[in-house]
C-alpha cells in the first residue's frame, strides 16, 4: 500500500458535528481518480481537533467508502496510552495501516521516541508508517534514531518533510533505511524533487481533493518521466503560493467549500474559514489551474 | 481562589495506570500544608499524555481529597470540541476552575484564539485561568489579544511565563488587564521576581510537592519582606538548576520516588524516568536544601 499518490483528504467539520455527507463527496472523488491509498485524519483530516468519537466515526466512513483502495489512519498523540486507544480504534473501524507523529509537549529523548514506536508496533498488528513533520510535531528525527524505528517489524514506511526530499538527502536516506520501507514525500511543493529523487510515494494534501492533478504527477514519475513531473509541480505553483501564504489545510477547506463538497466554514474550531477575499484568490486559482 | 501559594501536583503514573495511592499520598501533602488552591492536570500533572478517562478519575479523586481547598483543572486540548468535552468532565468531577492553555498545532490567529475562550467560558460555570506558556504550547499572547481574552466575564486570572514577571513588564500588565483578574507567575525560579512585582498568585511546581517551602515564600511576599521572597528563591537555586537541566516534571517524578510518595518510575508514557545518577543528585539536592 506504501506507493504511488496517497491522498489524504480533508475531513469537513460544521457546527453540527463532521459533515458526513462531505466527506463522503471527498471519498468518492478519491476513488474515482484510482489513488493508491487514503490517508484519513493526518493533518489535512484534523486529526489533532477531533475527539476520540469522531476519529473512530470518520474511520469508520472512510473503511465503508474506500473501494478497496488500502486506508491508513493517523493515530497522533502526546501520550502512548492515547496513542494505544486510537490505534485500536482504527483497527477496529477497518484501517489496513497506521500513521504515527511524535507530538511533543515536553520535549523527548530519542529513547523515549523509539520505546513510543516500539510499543506501538508491538501493539499493532497493521503495518505502521512514520510521520516525520518537525514543523507541526516539533520533533527532529536523527538519522540515527530514524533508523532505529525504521528498523521495527511493521514499519514499512517513512513519510519525510519535503526539505529533505533532494537527491543527496534522498540517497543518504535510502542508504540508511531498510530497502523494504518506502520514503514517501510529503509538502506538495516539494512532491516533483521527491518523486524525482526516488521517493516510491506522495502523501499529497492536494491529491486529497484534487486526485486528477496529482495521479498526473506520480504517473509521469512511474514512467520515468522527470522533465513532466517537475514541471506538471511548477504549473500548480500558484497554488502552493497559496498554501504558503493561509496554510494548505484551510485553502483546501476553502476548494472543497468552493466544489459545493461541503460548506465554506468546514474547518474544526478553533480554526476558522479564511475570509471572503482569500477564498476568491483560491476560486480564482482553481479555475486558472483547472482545479475541479 | 485565585491568590497565593496554587500548588500543582505531579500526577504519579506507573505501568499499570494512574498511581492514584501515590496521588492521594501527594494531593495529602498539601491540604497539611494548607496551600491556598491546587492545580490540577497542569503540565506537572500530566494533562497531555492521559487519557479522557484517567482525566476524569484524576480529577475526582482530587475534588474528593482537597479538603475544602479550591481546585483548578487544566482542560488544554487542540481542538475546541475536545476542550469542551474535558470542561464539562471537569465540572462534573467537581472542580471549581478551569486552567485553559492554547495548544497549537496548526498556527493559529488571534481571532481563533479569542473565539476559543470566548466559547468555552460562554458553555463553563466556573471561573477560568488564561494559561500563557509558550515554550511548552507554541502560542504566543499578544497584549491586545490577552486584554480581550481577561475581559470575557468567567476570566478570574492569567498565568504568565516567569520570563514576564519582572517590574516593567507587570506595571504594565497590570494596567491593561481588569483589576479583578489575578496574575499568577509560573516557572519556579522567577517566582521571587513575580511576587516582588506584585503577582497575585504563585502557580507553582515546587509547591506541588514541597509545599511548606514554598508556603514560606509566599508567606514573606505576603507580609511585603521582598528581600525574604528573593533570599528564599535564591535558596533553592540548586533545585532550579535541576529544573533547567532535565525538566521540572521529570526532576519532581523522582523526587515524588525519593521521598516514597510513588515510584521512581512514575511518569506516564512516553516520558520515561530519569537515570539513576541524575536521581542521585535530585536526592543530594532535596537533603542539601531540606526539602522533605
């Protein structure tokens, strides 16, 4: 399941609760376009806003709407008993794989990050891929102890921040890790200079809404074809221009909002709908990029 | 409930869960002691790596071992709905206010920020502590934002980072903010420094477990003896050294095991314990200082 484009959608929140019906408008949209896996509550899905009841409901939706196209849950703590909570939870509600960042409150020695893996491999019995996202988590892999966790049975993938998906990190990165465990790119920016660097998958916050697009891109980097997928990346940088400037998950709120997938507010609190005029930019965008 | 001496407790966790013989132990040294309130499930007590459940047990078990003390529980989550959830589990667990962090995972603006306290204190009936701690939650008060927040009726005090409880910066804090609302310094080693300048509150680690020194300091700052306030801080300087060095809740877990009020190992997962040598130090330094 670690290959190709993994789209990770949204999960639409109203002030009634998660907006069911939206996202299984997204789903249908994801299954359509044939991606190779789903990527539910990661960051784009909110994980880190929702209660326990919601992970387990969205889970849920997204196992009954998947196709078959494999399904890999985030299951994103502070505390490794919460961590072990919703790692059941998935389970349970049909997840065929678990996404794992360290979120740190206190800060955390490199053992207690590999025991954290280590009890949460031991726990599981799904394949467990590796959220490397200093930026959001506030946690720093070394090499040294990436290759530790790597090295645990069940872990078959390592979704790397996309600053360090170049050709030299790349190939330092696949020297050190198992040959078994797939590097996927993350930070849609960096998706072209990934996949061109070896990358065997995409975790793409675009591909979660716009599936079309982003196939177009790991399809050229199936055929080899570097020249295309650099620049199909360099066509939507317009739209990355917007992701810098409001962050990617509200201006794909905003998208699914605009495709009349779910509402214009569709963002769980605390955040909030970016205002009237971004969310013109971004129609705007859309419809130059042919973003439908 | 918002003056002196608010002591903050470990919240002691081993293997097999909750040590809730270790936390009455605990929670029994400062009712004895007299201090003026607890604060409970603060970061010292462990907030953000337990569960809902063990949250509420923790919280039960203080209301029902408090003594008549009043008693703050820490409801900080990432997501609103997950804050209201842990308000209303609190409440009904009997506590009599709500510390309320701003945890970030995605940045958030102050409109957000500002719609979170405004809702929470709108569903709560108790009052509530703005907690302002960015180097451990990553979100940053600006004074117009903490002026809005602190005039939300149900906003009773603002804990502030140590680093802002020196003379300038409480003048003016203490212009900006209704006369009504408690400033409470944290960050143990600028307690001196806070109570000096005219804090209200001392929102402290230290007294969460060595209550009666700390019950000295505040003691002097209440009689207006400044020089006491700072001589007895700076007596404790080799604590806070420990403090810096490894983490205040790490150096307070083994020292909760040192004094047999718990294990050793009593911090909750993924927080492992400190190595025997730092422990032996912890333990010179609580003979050296008497802390006992």
């Amino acid at each position: 399941m670690f290959t190709g484009l993994s789209a990770f959608p949204l999960t639409p929140v109203t002030p009634s609760g998660i907006d069911e019906k939206g996202f299984v408008n997204i789903l249908a949209r994801l299954t359509e376009a044939g991606v190779d896996s789903l990527g539910v509550l990661g960051s784009t899905g909110s994980y880190a806003y929702l209660t326990r009841e919601q992970k387990k409901r969205v889970t849920a939706l997204a196992a009954q709407h998947a196709g078959g196209i494999p399904l890999m849950v985030c299951i994103g703590a502070y505390g490794t008993e919460q961590v072990l909570q919703l790692a059941d939870d998935a389970q349970t509600a049909g997840a065929d794989a678990l996404l794992l960042p360290v979120l740190c409150y206190q800060s955390l020695t490199d053992d207690e990050v590999y025991a954290l893996y280590e009890t949460v491999t031991r726990h599981s019995s799904v394949p467990l891929c590796v959220y490397n996202n200093p930026r959001t988590t506030r946690f720093e892999f070394s090499d040294a102890l990436l290759v530790r966790v790597a090295a645990l049975p069940g872990v078959q993938s390592v979704k790397i921040p996309g600053v360090q998906a170049e050709p030299v990190r790349m190939q330092s990165l696949r020297k050190i890790l198992p040959a078994e465990v797939a590097i996927g790119v993350s930070g849609d920016e960096f998706a072209g200079q990934g996949l061109n660097a070896g990358c065997e998958v995409w975790y793409s916050v675009c591909g979660g809404l716009f599936p079309n697009s982003a196939r177009q891109i790991v399809d050229a980097a199936r055929a080899g074809d570097s020249g295309c997928v650099s620049e199909q990346v360099a066509r939507l940088e317009p739209l990355w221009q917007l992701f810098r400037r409001h962050g990617s998950i509200r201006v794909m709120a905003a998208a699914a909002g605009i495709l009349g997938l779910s509402d214009i507010d569709c963002l769980p609190r605390p955040l909030q709908p970016l205002p009237a005029e971004a969310c013109r930019d971004i129609a705007a965008v859309m419809t130059q990029l042919e973003l439908r």
